[in-house]
C-alpha cells in the first residue's frame, strides 16, 4: 500500500513539471532570445525617441493592442535608438499596455543618440532588427527622429513615424502629440503668475518652450491674455514690440502685466533671452519685473482627452499600415483626419506660422 502511495506521488509530480514547469520555462527563453520568429507571425516593434510627450503611452497601448488584435507580435525597445542598439528590448503584451494612457512620460523611455545618427549606427540597428526578426518600427518623436526611420528603412527595415513632441513643430502635421497637454500646464502656471502679479503691480518675463516654433508661446499668451507674445518665427524690435505695448496697456489702466517669451526667440542658440528683457523692461518702465522659465514642467503630467484620442488614432493607424507592408511613412492629423504621407516628402514640408492667430492675440492684449 505504503508502495503504491509512493509511486502516485512521484508520477503526480512528474505531472507537475510536464505541464506547468516547462511551458513557464520555454515561454520565458522564448520572449528573451527568439522575438520575431515563433509562429512566424510578424513582429513588430515600438519606441520613442527625442524629448518625451504627453500622450507617447497612449500610443504605445493603442498600437500594440490594434497589432495584437491582427495577430502580430509586438517588441518594445526600451530608451530610443540607443535602447535598439543595445538590444534593450521587452514584449509588449495587452497586460504590459494596460492602464498607462493617463500616464505622462513614456514607459519605454528616451533617448537621442549620437551612435544612430551615424551610417554604421543605422547598419547596427539594421543588423540586429534582422537578428531579432523585427520587420517593421513605429518610431515616436519628432523631426530628427523620423530622419532615423527613413535611414532604418533605406537599410532595409520598415519604418514608420508618429509626430510626438510638445512643440508642435512638426511640418506635416495639423498637430503633434503632447502639444494640448504641455498648453494646460502652461496656461495653468500663467494663471497662477498672474494672481502674484496682480497683487504686486508686477511684470513677468515667463519663457515657455518650443525651440523653433512659437505654437506654444502664441496659444497660451492669447489664452493668457498676455500683453506681449514674442515667437521665434518673428523678428521682434524691443521698443514698439515690447516697451511701446506695456506703456500703452498701462494707459488703458493696467496696473500687472505678461509677457511671453518662446524659448527659441533671439536664435536657437539656448541662450535664454528672458532675463535680458525683464532687465531691461524693468529699466525703461520703471514697473518692477520678474521672470521664471517654465521648462520641463510642460513636459510632464497625465495627457489631456485630447492627447490620449489623438494618440490613440495615430496608434492604430500606425500598426495598421505596419501590417499592411507600408513603409516610411508619417502619421498626421491634417483638418481632423488621420493619414500617412511619405516620410521624405514629409520632412520637406512648410507649415507656415499662424500670423492671423498672432495678430488677434496681439490686438487682444492691449
Ligand atoms: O521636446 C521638445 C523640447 O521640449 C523643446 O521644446 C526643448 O527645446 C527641448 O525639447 C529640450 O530638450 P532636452 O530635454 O533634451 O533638454
């Protein structure tokens, strides 16, 4: 009898380690070394690159899911360009995506790298893409990023581009992910500043970012109400521009004042003008003038509704046509509606500055 139990035993634990132990084990080898080629099915990859955006999470979900749903295999790779060179790489799975679209920043990290951006960098990534059977990426970033996709794809690997960056900088595109979000942030602070200035009969220089385009500054100095917008696409004169309008609002009875200041104005040297013209605003009027740089502040915190909707849109669009054998692409929003354009075509593009939009917000805070 005592026999008998002991052989049970023995054959309930061999049991054990055939279906539960193995599979466990196999899975985790599988995941590690051999990405893109279990069942053949097409893998392929997401990450983000350059400054990070609200609303990079929303994407990362949305493409992984609608790839998923499709029957493709999706591989994060972790910290950008840099991250595909190191073979830094997870697998992304509908539990990893779950519940990080109101997360800010980007759960796989960034990164802008100087080894990509040379030829044998690109060939690297190209050579470990085909190690690793990744077939197509959806790069998430902004201008120079979308360079290092058409590189990728020249060298053999599919690319496509998704327009992420606070700036709104990007060419192609009506709008760029990360852009309302790092707004609300910095209308949220200019409201904030405004009750202190108030108070104070003060003036402030606020500086907020967007190194080679004015979106940011603009918006938010007409939401503001600001008394003075200056963007980097304007060449500004310090005394009709600055000191003529401050002197004026203080004659319609102003008793504080904005002035907004685009990050890149004066040159994309990252050399902050803010300083020099609250000095000098200080000294010629006379009102006593602070100044403060909004900076990475915009960059953070949980995405809008409108982030998470847009970023989702470009997601789905982005693994669609992944899976559909299109390549160097760029995803854009252009009067509502999602589409891709060639990615080359797309760097030479000109959006021009809303001179329109400027000029009522000018007239506005007078
Ligand atoms: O992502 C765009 C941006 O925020 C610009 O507005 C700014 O000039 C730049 O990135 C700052 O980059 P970094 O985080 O590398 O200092």
């Amino acid at each position: 009898m005592l026999k008998q139990k002991k052989i049970f035993t023995v054959f309930l634990v061999i049991l054990n380690v055939v279906f539960f132990v193995l599979p466990v084990n196999s899975y985790a080898y599988e995941s590690r070394h051999s990405f893109g080629n279990s069942n053949n099915k097409k893998t392929i990859a997401i990450l983000t690159s350059g400054g990070d955006s609200p609303g990079m999470n929303a994407v990362i979900r949305a493409f992984t899911k609608t790839a998923i749903s499709m029957g493709m295999k999706v591989i994060g790779i972790r910290h950008g360009y840099e991250g595909l060179l190191n073979k830094d790489f997870i697998e992304l799975d509908l539990e990893t995506v779950s519940g990080i679209s109101c997360l800010g920043g980007t759960i796989l990290h960034s990164s802008r790298s100087k080894e990509f951006n040379t030829p044998e960098g690109v060939k690297k990534a190209a050579d470990i893409c085909n190690e690793y059977g990744i077939d197509g990426i959806a790069v998430i970033g902004g201008d120079g990023s979308f360079r290092g996709a058409r590189d990728l794809t020249n060298a053999g690997i599919s690319c496509i581009g998704i327009p992420g960056t606070i700036d709104n900088d990007i060419k192609c595109t009506d709008y760029t992910i990360g852009f309302d979000t790092a707004m609300n942030t910095a209308l949220e602070l200019i409201d904030r500043i405004r009750d202190t200035s108030k108070s104070h009969d003060r003036c402030f220089v606020i500086e907020v970012m967007g190194l080679r385009c004015g979106d940011i500054a603009l918006q938010t100095g007409l939401a503001s109400e600001a008394n003075v917008i200056l963007v980097p696409e304007i060449e500004y004169d310090f005394q009709k521009d600055v000191i003529d309008r401050i002197k004026a609002a203080k004659l319609n009875g102003e008793s504080h004042f904005i002035v907004i200041v685009g990050e890149g104005v004066g040159g994309v040297s990252k050399i902050s003008k803010h300083f020099e013209i609250a000095e000098d605003i200080q000294a010629e009027t006379g009102i006593e003038t602070r100044y403060l740089v909004f900076g990475h502040l915009q960059r953070g915190g949980a995405p809008t509704i409108k982030d998470r909707i847009v970023a989702s849109k470009m997601g789905i669009h982005a693994a669609k046509i992944l899976n559909e054998g299109k390549e160097n692409r760029v995803i854009a929003q252009k009067n509502g509606k999602i589409i891709d354009i060639d990615i080359t075509e797309a760097l030479e593009m000109d959006r021009p500055f809303n001179y329109e939009l400027y000029d009522e917000a000018l007239i506005l805070g007078q």
